[in-house]
C-alpha cells in the first residue's frame, strides 16, 4: 500500500486476516509523515507494517535515522523492506539495500527483519550477473549482521521463469525464505502497462496462460491459474519456504476479497 491508501484499508481491514504482512511504499511524491501514518494504520489494524526504504532516495545517514527511529517510536520496525530506488544516482549515501543492511543502523533501531528484492525475469537496468552478485553479498550481509530476512520478487504472470528462478537461488546456498510477487486481481490494460515497466514478459502464449488475452485489453485477470501452476510445482524440500506477495493493483479491497474467495473455493475443493 501507499501513504493515500489508509482510507481503503480500512475499508478491507475486515477482509484481510490478522496478522498479515502489509508493504508500506517509499513514494518520492510521499513524505515521512504521510509513510508513518500508513504504518501506524496497518499496525493498529491488527497487521505487520513492512515499511520500504529506498536507499538512493535518502539525502544522508541522518534521514535513515530519522525514519527507522520514527518507526521505532510508532512500533512498525520489526520488519522493513530495503531497496535500492528508481534515482540512478543517490541523493545520499546510500547506493543500495547492500548499503542499508550494513550501515547498523538497522540493529541500533530495533530492526528484526530485513527483506530484500528479487527479479525472476530479470531487471530492464540490471544485468543477471550483477543481480546475482547483488543477491548473494544482500543474503550473506544479513547473516553477518544477525538479521532475518527473505526475499520478495517482482511479479510475473509465467511461471516457467519464477521456478527456475528459485531453484538458482538455492543452488546458491542461499535460504532465506522467498515471496513470489503475483498481481492481485486487476484490469488487463493495468496489468500490461505494470508488466511495462518492470520489464515483466506478456507475450501472447504467457497471456493465454495466465488466463487473459492481448487482444481484449478491457477484461480483467486474478492469478488463479498462476498460484495453482506455482503450488503444484513446488517442491518444500528442493525449493525451500516460498510464499507470495500480492501486489495490489487492483486495490487493497479487491486483493484481499479475492484472497479470502480463493481460500474459501480451495478449501472446499481438499474437502471434496
């Protein structure tokens, strides 16, 4: 959620169940007053405020400390998520989630838990080498600095790339625990222009398999085949802990009503 989404979840608080992680973007458009009142909301709500911080969007190591010692104080600083940010140079100090996590800052102010990003599909900016490396010096740095943590992906509407993805990471001994990004349920023309500008792959045959189509952009599509896929294909003991991470494009209430119909439809499909 965003700092302007307060009102929408309270709204669909009744829909989301207790004890949910709920992402807090770090808009450039949005300042630290309005991220801490959305933190303080999910909190309050019954919920587990995962607050981002973009790296190269903050101007000095006193901004970083600003804002971890404001969550400290409202109680949503157990866990946040670190990632670089859209500036291609930093504002400030920090060039990357590598440089948050060592700074020990996160410790001083009480951090438990510190996610990270991943890219199945890789990233339009980046190169595969460079997100590998990026990966393993992030997982390894949470270990040196006694932090948990895990990984959030971007999302994806295929799963082909998500799996083989998965299996890499741990055949890099990496075993932090792994959010699939999946798009919660939303209108096909959002959906493409997301997946546009994260370089996320939408060819015809991944559209048809995902379950909507590129030539009627006005319908709408929720990940039931996608989760499905993902679900028959993992394996706990190859594949580790994998969960996911709905991104919620198409708004918090709509997410959270199509997570609880989803659950409710699979759980009278095991009883049958």
């Amino acid at each position: 959620m965003t700092g302007k989404d307060v009102p929408h979840l309270l709204d669909a608080r009744d829909a989301i169940a207790q004890g949910t992680r709920i992402n807090v973007t770090f808009l450039e458009n949005e300042d630290m007053d309005v991220r801490l009142a959305a933190a303080r909301a999910v909190n309050e709500g019954g919920f587990v405020p995962v607050p981002h911080v973009s790296a190269r969007r903050l101007s000095s190591r006193t901004a970083l400390e600003e804002y971890l010692g404001a969550l400290q104080e409202i109680g949503a600083n157990a866990q946040i998520f670190a990632v670089g940010g859209d500036p291609t140079t930093p504002h400030g100090p920090y060039a990357d989630a590598l440089s948050i996590i060592e700074s020990g800052l996160c410790q001083q102010y009480g951090v438990q838990s510190v996610s990270i990003a991943g890219y199945p599909e890789g990233h339009p900016d980046i190169s595969e080498p460079d997100l590998w490396a990026a990966l393993t010096d992030k997982a390894a740095a949470l270990g040196d600095q006694g932090l948990s943590g895990g990984i959030i992906t971007q999302f994806g509407f295929d799963v082909d790339p998500v799996m083989t993805w998965i299996e890499q990471v741990r055949e890099r001994g990496i075993e932090l625990p792994i959010r699939i990004g999946v798009p919660g349920p939303a209108g096909v023309r959002r959906l493409m222009r997301y997946a546009s500008r994260f370089g996320v792959g939408t060819s015809a045959s991944i559209a048809k398999k995902y379950g909507f189509s590129l030539t009627n952009l006005l319908g709408s599509a929720g990940p039931d085949r996608f989760i499905g896929e993902l679900a028959g294909r993992l394996d706990r003991q190859r594949h580790g802990e994998v969960r996911l991470h709905f991104y919620t494009f198409g708004g918090l209430g709509a997410t959270s009503r199509w997570i609880s119909d989803f659950d409710e439809n699979y759980e009278k499909e095991a009883r049958r």
